[in-house]
C-alpha cells in the first residue's frame, strides 16, 4: 500500500512536471507550497477521523453507511443549540455527541440483536437522517455565520496548531489512541476476532453481542466529533447536500488502506494512508483544473487500479505463505517421534 | 489375478519446497475394493488428485486398461471413468437430487432456448437412485436430505458418469453406524457390478470390514500392503505409523465419590420435551453416544451457554451454578471442545498464538492492553506440553493440521483451569498418532479430577476410551452403561431401539411420499 501511494505522489510530480517542466516543478511545486500542503493535510485530518470510525464497524464485518447523513442532522442540530437556542458551547458539543452515541447503539442493537444486516440497517439511517435533517430546518441552509462564544470550536476545525492544521493534530491525536485500542488492547483483539469468525469468538467466551454493539457506538461516537469540525469547517450547513458521500469516502480509504468489508482485516496505518491517498487524489484533481464532474471519474478509476494491484501483490503473499504452509506439513509428522 | 484397470507408477510430485509423493504405485483390479491407508500428510489426498485430474504429476506414468493415458483436467478423468467423491461432499444443497446428479451435463429440450429438460432428469437419476438404495423423488431437494442421503447422491452421480473406478475419501466421517454399514452393502454391490473403489479412511475397523487389499502410505511413499488375509488393526497402524499404538485402556482411578457434576433436567430448547440427568464422575471419562441427531451436541451446546436452556441446572460439587452464555461457562471451567473445530473451535486466521489466548485474554493485560510478551509464554508454554508440531507460536491456525488444530483447540482451556470439559467428537479428521495423543490427554485431565464428557459417533472410540457410557436418542437419555456391559450391540440397541419409525423421522426426505 505504501509503494502505491509512493508511485501515486512520483505520477503525480511527473504530471505535473510533464506541464511546467521537471526542473521548474522540483524547484517550486504548487502541489509542494505550503497553502496547497496546509490545505491537503486539513482535509485529511477532517475526513480521517470518520475514516478510522468506519474502520472498526468495518473490521467486525460491519459497515455504517449513514455517517454522512449524521453529518447533516447533527450539523443542523448543532448550529440551533449554537445559533437561536444560544446553548453554550460545551453542553451543545455534550449533547451532539450523546445523540450520535445514541444514533451508534440504534444501529450496534439492530445489528447484534435483531441480527440486522449492517447494510441494510445503516442504508436505512443514511435514508433517515437526511431526512431529518431537511424536515428540522425545513430543508433550509443554516449556519454559524459569524456568532461568537465557540471560538475554539471554530479554531479546531479551521486554525492551525504550530504550523499545522488543528483537525490533523486531532487525527494524529485519534491514530495514536486506536492505532492502540485496535492492535495491542483487549477490546482491539476481540474486534478482529469476530470480524474473522464471530461463532468462533462467541464460543471463547467473548461477549460478541456487547464488543458489535460497542462498535457501532465508538463509530458514531468518533462520527459526532467529526460532524462538529466539518459543520465548522464549511460553517453552513446546506441539510440537502452536507456531507453526502462522506461514508464513502470513508469505505474507500479503508479499503485502500487493506481493510476487508468481510471483516478481520485492517490497520490504521492503512487507513491513515487511505485516507491520504483520497484526499491528495482530490487535491490532485483540483490543482491540475480537471473539470470537477470529473472528480469521481478519477477518484474511481484510480482506486480500482490501485486495489487490483494490491489484489495482484497480495496473490503473490499468499502464494508465499501457502508455500511455508506446505514446507510445514511434512514436517509435521516428525520422523524423531514416528520410532 | 486380472489385468489391474488402473496402474499409477512411479509417480511423484514436488511442490515448492517439499516432495509430496516420490515413486509411489498402487494397481487396482476390476472390482476390487483397495483402501488407501495413511495419517494426515501422507500424500492420500495428492495421489487421489492426480488421478482425478486436479493436479499433474511430475513423475510416472497412468495407465488405465493397460493403456498409457494423460489426465490433464476433472473432464479427462471423467472420460476415462474415474470418479472422486470428496470427503467435504461437493453438492449444491439448493438444488433437488437430479439437479445434482446432472450438474455441468443436463439434457436440454426447447431448442435454442437451452432450456433444462426436468422430465428427463427424473427419469434418469431414477435408475441411479434405484442403484445406490435411495428411495426419494428426484425432485427431493438436497438441503432436505441427511449426510448420508447426500453422500448416496454423490454415488449415484458417479455412477451416472459410468465411472469404473470409484475413489471415496474418508466417506464415513459423518456418517452413523447404520448409515455406514448401508454404505457397505452399497461397496459390495458396487464391486460385483465389477466397479473398482479406492477407499481412504482413517477409521480401520471400516477398512477391515470391506478392504480386498491395503496399501499403506507414509510421507509419500509406499509404505507396504497387506492382502486380504493380514488385514488387521495392528498391521494398518504398522503399515500407517511405522510402530504400535496401544490404544488398550489404563485402569480407572476414581477420584472422591462426593466430587461430581451434575445435570440436574437440563432441558435444551432443540428438545423441549426431555429433560437430560446425568452424573459425571471424578476421574472418569463418561462417553456420550448415539446417532447424528440425537441431541449430543445439543446438550453440549446447551451446558456451554450457547444456547440457554428451558430448565434444569448444573452442579457442580454440590454447588449449582447459572449458565447464561458461554462466558459463563467458561467462569466456571466448564469448556467445550466443538464438533466443528474450523468453524466453532478456533479463528483460524489467527495465529496459534492469539487462539490459546482468546478465552482469557484479560490475564495477559493491563489496563487493557495486551502484553505480547506474556501471551508468548503461555503459548509457548502450551504448544511444548501438547507437542502441536509447528516451528512457531506466530503459525495461522489454518496452516496446522487436524490433529494439531485439535490440540490447539485443548491448549486454549489447558491455560486456563479447567473443572469439566466436554469433548464433541474429539478425534474427528484427526490421524492416528495425534488420536492416542488426544486419548492419553483426556486420561490424564480426568487423574487430574477434571471431569471429561466425551461425545462420540465412533463406536471404536466409545467403546475404547470411555469408563462409562450414556446414550441418546432424540433429545432423551435412554440408559447409561457401566463398563462391564460394554458391547457395541448394547450401545446400538439404546441408541436405536425403539426401531424405524423413530429413525425414519431423522430422514425427512421420506416423509414427503
């Protein structure tokens, strides 16, 4: 994965050099100048945050479709505890994450319980909450204008901490904390070992009702906190289009990033790369004036090639390891204890 | 002594980094019945799939009616007679019985349109159906047949390739006594109609009962053959292993006559009209047999908390305690080794490693996260005190064989501290070493006043290993059995007894004449 997006970020400085000349591009890169960089790493910041909640309902062999549609309700629900209903900042901030808690264990009971499919459960959402949206500020574009008294609100998802954009120091600040949670807790090894055999881990003795659950809610949970720095970030919320495709956007930087839809697999190293490979593509596509209806064209096609080479690379692991597989399976029956 | 239909020689195959099979020969006659002996690894399975077009050999040559012949692919060996019916049976269970038997080769009627000519295929497979014994409607659909049933289909698509020489690879793994012995009487028809059968099993009483020959195979190489005359335990395990394997019962100590468990009318919701008393006690293993479907593993199931129970309560040494789920069960040492070890037992993505740890993993934490270095010893631990043959801790699971997957399934509960462990067919898939080894760990768990249920659809086992041994029939205990009256005949006749009406409702397919 990393080879690919090394190959994607050399492409891209040919491209670019191809137009300007290469010695003019090394010298002075628009994609390398600092507005352009402030801007790519925001934008990762903002949408690897959701991408790394996608992750963990991904892992269990879940997934959470409606995570966009959250961004609109919860976006419009914010900006009137900010706006008309003059709620301070930290309750409001309190309330939105509660609701989407609340929103995560909807979708984690219907999943474990009822034994809902995940897609269906979370495309019903994605439905739901647009609609909501739209219904509660009578499908008008609300926002926070330029009211005051949520500054650092507004800092974290447009200022910028020593030099770098605030909503990336979260996304490391988010990386770091379950890069941990996933790959040494306990919580992290259960979430894995029901995303690869959940009868399995069920009959160990893990509670897989509660870990599924508590995933959903984690997801959604990292998906408030989201809602609150993208509803900044575009500091109006238009409840028709606000963060539409946002779930996808996150399914694909998983997805990039190794992770399978049938669960088990993925690391966050994997999605924070994915992550960046989908937001340098779109920046890629900006800069280089690519008719923006074209954005998706691109974003498509590059994806799938980039997934099939991993496919290719990975057939090639798998052929190795199952080589290993084979040189142990003789072995097995040791001579020394066969006399 | 006829000339062999079929004559594999010298052949042998390499792949990448280890020699599957080198110079091996096996001729078969018309109508004879050869198994093919060996443990897991042997080679079986690769020289099956040579000869049913699945792999190419390197070395050899195959010769069929004394004639030099290529099979390059499952269509090749098809032409030329050859039929494998796979231990993981291939059928599709959303089509009926002809649909199967047709599958790939359907006669076709309306012309252009392709379309499947049903009424053929019900004529057809009738004949076929009539052939292997199975007195259902070709329109039966297969999800509602038994394993056995299905395995008969699989027969009868054989036969309806005109298939000469048979190879069926451990065919009687989920089969019960009777079906099994239905499946003999099938061989013997099959053998006078001259059809050649290559028979892979692990289980040798069956080879004894309906072997002419058997050829031993051991790390791919011919390792010897026994005619019909020398065909005994002991020569197969020699012929398997290279040595003897005293599989003879050790004296039972009991341990205190006060420490048991007890299953006090525990009522499984699969059977919610019986309800299942049973004392298991100190230092004995109590066997638990009975047909497919008797409501074994139900019980099983039902103690471990995967499903909750309608009634009745579990005590151990005078103590009753509540199993909700398995977690439960497994805070009061009570552990299931499943049935189903790939599916149930162990993630078998994940390495040895992370599986041993999984029930417990708490104790290998703090504040929740996990230390490596702690988890490494106990598995390390565990994988040298139950010998599980692998270079490291890091193996994935699925890359170790059956009987080492087995032994990964017990190093999972041996960490921990274990009061009753319920062994749901132990030995299933499982080669003769690592069985004995499995045998002597179970007796040695029950010395150590571990309490061992031990469910089993091999009467051999049953009989072998168990101290006492309860049988059931539909969800009910119909008697337990002290070791002095152990006799195949005595377990049958619990197990069945109240005759065919009540068999014949495991077979739902009947039902629908």
């Amino acid at each position: 994965m990393v080879a690919i997006f090394l190959a994607l970020f050399l492409g891209y400085a040919l491209l670019e050099g191809s137009q300007r000349g290469l010695a003019a591009t090394f010298a002075n890169p628009v994609f390398l100048g600092q507005a352009n960089l402030l801007n790519l790493t925001r934008s990762i910041g903002l949408f690897g945050i959701f991408s790394v909640a996608m992750g963990t309902v991904i892992i269990t062999g879940g997934i959470d479709l409606s995570v966009g549609s959250m961004f609109a309700l919860l976006g419009v629900i914010l900006a009137y505890l900010l706006g008309p209903d003059k709620f301070p900042w930290p309750l409001a901030v309190a309330i939105i994450i509660l609701l989407a808690m609340l929103i995560g264990l909807f979708h984690g009971l219907l999943v474990s319980r009822a034994r809902l499919q995940p897609f269906v459960v979370t495309l019903c959402g994605l439905l739901a909450y647009r609609g909501l949206a739209r219904f509660i500020s009578s499908d008008q574009t609300i926002g926070f204008g330029s009211n005051t008294g949520f500054e650092l609100l507004r800092t974290l998802a447009t200022g910028s901490i020593f030099n770098l954009p605030a909503p990336f120091i979260l996304f490391l600040i988010v990386c770091a904390v379950m890069g941990i949670v996933l790959h040494s807790s306990v919580y992290g090894r259960y979430l894995y070992a029901i995303g690869r055999n959940e009868e399995a881990a069920l009959y160990s003795g893990i509670n897989t009702k509660l870990v599924v659950t508590s995933a959903y809610v984690l997801c959604a949970s990292l998906t408030g906190v989201s809602a609150i720095l993208i509803g900044f970030y575009t500091n109006s919320i238009s409840p028709a289009s606000h963060g539409s495709f946002f779930e996808l956007y996150a399914v694909a930087a998983c997805v990039l990033g190794g992770c399978s839809l049938r669960g088990g697999e993925g690391s966050i190293l994997g999605i924070f790369i994915g992550t960046a490979m989908i937001q340098l593509l779109r920046n890629i596509v900006n800069l280089q004036g690519i008719d923006s209806s074209l954005e998706f064209v691109v974003m498509g096609g590059v994806i799938m090639i980039a997934v099939s080479l991993d496919q290719v690379l990975g057939a090639r692991r798998r052929a190795r390891e199952t080589r290993v597989d084979v040189k142990g399976a003789p072995a097995e029956p040791a001579p020394a204890t066969r006399n | 002594m006829p000339e062999p239909i079929l004559e594999l020689k010298g052949i042998s195959k390499r792949f990448p980094g280890v020699v599957a099979l080198s110079d091996v020969h096996l001729s078969v006659s018309p109508g004879e019945v050869v198994a093919l002996i060996g443990e897991n690894g042997a080679g079986k399975s690769t020289l099956m799939k040579i000869l049913g077009g699945v792999y190419q050999a390197d070395e050899g040559s195959i010769r069929v009616d004394g004639r030099d012949v290529k099979i390059r692919h499952v269509a090749d060996a098809q032409k030329l007679g050859v039929s494998l019916i796979h231990q993981e049976l291939n059928n599709l269970d959303n089509l009926d019985i002809g649909g199967n038997i047709f599958l790939g080769r359907e006669p076709l009627s309306g012309g252009f349109l392709r379309l499947v000519d049903r009424k053929k295929i019900a004529e057809q497979s009738r004949g076929y159906l009539a052939k292997v014994g199975l007195n259902l409607p070709p329109w039966t659909p297969l999800s509602a047949l038994s394993i056995a049933q299905q395995q008969l289909v699989e027969i009868a698509k054989a036969l309806s390739t005109n298939a000469r020489i048979i190879v069926m690879d451990e065919p009687t793994s989920s089969l019960t006594l009777t079906e099994a012995n239905r499946l003999f009487s099938l061989i013997a028809e099959l053998k006078s109609a001259g059809v050649s059968v290559i028979y892979i099993s692990h289980r040798l009483m069956e080879v004894n009962a309906c072997a002419d020959r058997v050829v031993g195979l051991r790390d791919g190489k011919n390792s010897g053959q026994l005619p019909k005359s020398e065909i005994n335990h002991e020569s197969m395990v020699r012929l398997m292993v290279g040595r003897n394997i005293d599989l003879k019962r050790t004296e039972t100590h009991l341990g205190d006559p006060k420490k048991r468990i007890e299953f006090r009318e525990i009522i499984s919701p699969f059977f919610p009209s019986h309800s299942i008393s049973l004392d298991i006690r100190q230092g004995e293993v109590l066997g638990l047999a009975g047909l497919v479907g008797a409501g074994r593993s139900e019980l099983a199931m039902t103690v471990f908390g995967i499903t909750r129970p309608l009634g009745g309560e579990i005590v151990v040494d005078g103590k009753a305690v509540q199993v909700r789920s398995p977690h439960d069960a497994i805070a009061h040492g009570i552990y299931l080794v499943p049935e189903d070890r790939r599916k149930h037992g162990l993630i078998i993505s994940m390495a040895l490693r992370e599986n041993v740890t999984l029930p417990d993993l708490w104790r290998y934490a703090s504040f929740g996260v996990i230390s490596y270095g702690s988890e490494l010893r106990t598995a390390e631990e565990q994988r040298k005190k139950l010998s599980i043959k692998t270079s490291s801790c890091e193996t994935l699971a699925k890359n170790l064989s059956g009987g080492n997957q087995q032994k990964l399934v017990l190093a999972k509960w041996l960490s921990l501290s274990p009061k009753l462990i319920i062994f749901d067919e132990p030995t299933r898939g499982v080669d003769v070493g690592s069985k004995a080894e499995i045998y002597r760990l179970m007796r040695s768990l029950a010395e150590n006043g571990v309490f061992i249920l031990m469910i089993s659809s091999d009467m051999e086992e049953v009989l072998g290993v168990s101290d006492r041994i309860a049988v059931m029939r539909e969800g009910a205990l119909t008697g337990v059995l002290e070791a002095k009256d152990f006799s195949e005949e005595a377990v049958m006749r619990l197990a069945v007894a109240p005759v065919h009406a009540k068999e014949g409702r495991q077979m739902p397919g009947q039902a629908i004449h």
